[in-house]
C-alpha cells in the first residue's frame, strides 16, 4: 500500500506540472485585422515617391509582424505574456501601417510645377518708367517697396517647393502659387499707379 501511495503522490506531482494551453485568440484575431490591413490594394499611383517608401516601409514591417504573430501562435507552450506582447506588436504595427497609408500625399503634376515656375518668372518682369510722370513713378515705387515682402515670401515658397522635385506635394505647389499670385496682385496694382 505503502509504494502505490508514493506512486499516487508522484502522479499527482507530474500532474501539477501540467498547465494548461494558453488562449491565442486575441493573437489570432490581432493578427488576421492586420493581415487585411497588410493586403488590401492601396493605390499610390500619383503619390509622392518619399510617401510612398514609408507607406511600403510599413507594409514590410506589418508583414515581419504576422510573421512573428504567427510563430507564437504555432508554439505550444507559448505563455500568455508571450502572446499579449504579440498582440501588442501587432497592434502597433497595423497602427503605424494606417498612418502610412494616411500619410500617402499626392504629388504635384508637372504642369503644375511648371505653371509655379512661370508664375514664380512672372514675379521679376521689369516695368517700364518711360514717359510716365515723376509723381507716378514715386507712387509706383513705394507700392512696389511696399509689395516686396510679399513678394520675397511668394519667390521662397515657389522656390522652396520646387526644390522638392518629385517630392513636391500638391498642395504645396498650389499654396506657393497662390502666394506667388497675391504678390504678383500687388505689383500690378502698384504697375497701375503709373
């Protein structure tokens, strides 16, 4: 009787040391919404080259992520601080996926950039004084003075978006050239004084 109470007692010890299996469903579930997020066809046609290498950026890490998701919820033993870590990653990394995917900008077209140029241009035509009174010329050149605040900022700002190239968003391009027009409104009116 003696030896099948130690061997019941070494049972019950083995059977202690069972744990039952861990719940991933909360993993799986993390991980099946980012591999929708992850697959879903995204159009960055027309978008910013730069927007678009950290939307694909993201879209790599996302997949790294179901990856490591995966691996957890094919280990049998992994404990349930190994899975809410996983969810954790997982959450983050379908996070910062949607933020890419808000972040794609579109580019500003060529013609665009173009027409700021020659807006941009437009902004240094000279004006000719010939013939007109000295009392206009003095009105046209304190207008003029007057309007070169505006117009150093609206020549940055084109500029400043130009430099951009492919990178140039559109509303950027069309924000300059709405500075570059109000400055080029101002030298008319001053060109009007004449």
């Amino acid at each position: 009787k003696a030896k099948v109470e130690a061997a019941q007692a070494k049972l019950e010890a083995a059977k202690n040391l069972l744990e039952a299996k861990s719940d991933n469903s909360g993993l799986r579930e993390a991980k099946n919404g980012l591999d929708t997020e992850r697959n879903k066809a995204v159009d960055t046609t027309g978008k910013t080259p730069e927007s678009v290498s950290a939307y694909n950026d993201a879209k790599q890490k996302a997949k790294e992520a179901s990856e490591a998701a995966q691996t957890v919820l094919d280990n049998q033993n992994a404990t349930a601080q190994d899975i809410q870590a996983e969810i954790t990653k997982v959450n983050k990394a379908k996070e910062k996926l949607a933020e890419a995917e808000a972040g794609l900008t579109t580019a500003a077209t060529a013609q665009a950039k173009q027409e700021l140029t020659t807006a941009k241009e437009g902004l240094d035509a000279p004006v000719s004084t010939d013939g007109m009174t000295p009392a206009s010329v003095e009105k046209y050149n304190a207008a003029k003075a007057e309007a070169q605040q505006a117009v150093t900022e609206a020549k940055e700002a084109a500029q400043n978006a130009l430099n951009k190239g492919e990178n140039a968003t559109e509303a950027e391009v069309a924000d300059a050239k709405a500075k570059v027009e109000a400055a080029q409104a101002k030298l008319e009116a001053a060109k009007n004084l004449l």
